[in-house]
C-alpha cells in the first residue's frame, strides 16, 4: 500500500492508493496555478484567446455569437435598423410638386439597401415622396447619372419614412441623394443647411457677389432619370441612406 499527497480541492492531502507513485499521482492532480491558467473563473476572468460557442441564444442572458448580431439582432425591423445622414444645422424643406431637390455626400464604398427621410409635414392623400442616388458631374459639383431609383414612400402622414431594396454596392466619392414630392400634395421635409464648406458655392448670381450655401433642383416627375440642375437658394432635404 503507497501513501500519496495529492491537490484536492484547493489544499494538499493525504491519500491512499494500491499500484500508483506520487509521480503518476502528481501528473493526474492540478495545482492552484495550473487550475488558475486552465480554467475559467466563475466570479470573473480575461481570456487570452477566442471563445467559440455552441450556437446561437435561446435565453435572454445566453451569450450571442457574432453571427447571430450579424444576421438577425440588428435587422429584425425597421425601428432598428441603422440610418445615415449628412449633419448640419437641422431645418425643414417647403417643395414644389414634380421637383428633385439634392443633398451631396461623400463617403467610402459600400452595400446600401435602402433610402429614407423625414416628412416634418403631410402632403395631402395621395402624396408620395420618391427617393434616389445619383452620381457626381466630374466636371462641375452638381448630380448628374441616376445610379439608383429607390421607390416611394407614403407622405401623407409626417415621420420617417423608408424604402428598401436588393443591396447595390455604393461606388464612394461624392454622390447625391435625392427626394422629389409626386403624386398629390406638397410635403415639407426634415432638411440641413452648413453640411460643409464644399458645398459653399461662389454665388456669382448675388450683388454683390458673395460666398453662401447654394442647393440644386430640377423638376422631374415619375421615375427619376439623369440630372441637369438648376443652382438656387435654400436647405438640401436630410435623405439618410442605410448599409445592411
């Protein structure tokens, strides 16, 4: 019969075993540091690797896999989606029916699905708000080629509202956002004026000349088609765009 020490349960013991050394006895038993470097604390630890887990929550505490944040916990409805806007001093847009007014934006590429704005007041029934992307003149800084009509939104009551489409990959640089009211009604929108000093045109139209905020429209009504804008005064209506 061998007398052996072993670690059990944080301390050192004395045990008794038939046919085992101390030295197979040390090699099945952790010490504290070992246990410390191998396992987790349940009162609290850092790992030094990835975790990988069984799958995807099923219970409010469970922890969430990356996949599942990707795919589901921010796309389950509209509330959460996500949306973008230029930043400015905020105002509100009076519209013409049939007109196209644009906002300028620049950012990276990247996959966007969808357009919205705000309708800070309804337009009478029947009232549609159509939303769209264009690409920039490289010649002078005005919307030129429609890249993308994104479809209409109900105007006939204020909010924001938004379409989605099949995801279109944003080609970067600068690009124009626009919304035109069509269908019935005039709705005015949530708009942003100062969005940045490219945009602050040298107004050879003014007398005397002078540097000010300057907004592009044109009328268009139906499906959007390719710009040639005309230069006037006023806000740029705040369209936001959202990257799935």
């Amino acid at each position: 019969m061998t007398t052996l020490k072993g670690w059990v349960n944080g301390q050192w013991v004395t045990l008794i075993g038939i046919g085992i050394t101390q030295t197979q006895a040390d090699a099945l038993y952790l010490t504290q540091t070992q246990a410390d470097a191998r396992y987790i604390n349940t009162a609290g630890d850092t790992l030094t690797g990835p975790l990988v887990l069984a799958g995807d929550p099923t219970l409010p505490l469970h922890p969430a896999t990356k996949a599942y944040v990707d795919t589901a916990a921010f796309d389950v409805t509209p509330l959460t989606r996500t949306w973008a806007s230029v930043a400015g001093a905020n105002t509100t847009l009076g519209t013409n029916l049939g007109w196209v007014y644009w906002i300028p934006v620049w950012c990276p590429s990247g996959p966007i699905d969808g357009l919205g704005i705000e309708v800070t007041t309804a337009g009478a029934a029947g009232s549609l708000t159509r939303l769209g992307i264009w690409s920039s003149n490289t010649v002078r800084m005005e919307p030129l080629t429609l890249f993308k009509d994104g479809g209409t939104v109900d105007s006939t009551t204020t909010g924001f509202k938004s379409v989605t489409f099949t995801t279109v990959n944003w080609p970067g640089g600068l690009m124009w956002l626009g919304a035109a009211a069509q269908g019935a009604g005039t709705p005015t929108y949530r708009a942003v004026t100062g969005h940045g000093e490219p945009w602050i045109l040298f107004a050879t139209d003014q007398v005397p000349p002078a540097l000010t905020y300057r907004a592009w429209t044109q009328a268009q009504s139906g499906a959007f088609t390719n710009a040639t804008p005309g230069l006037s005064a006023g806000a740029s209506p705040k369209v936001s765009f959202h990257t799935p």
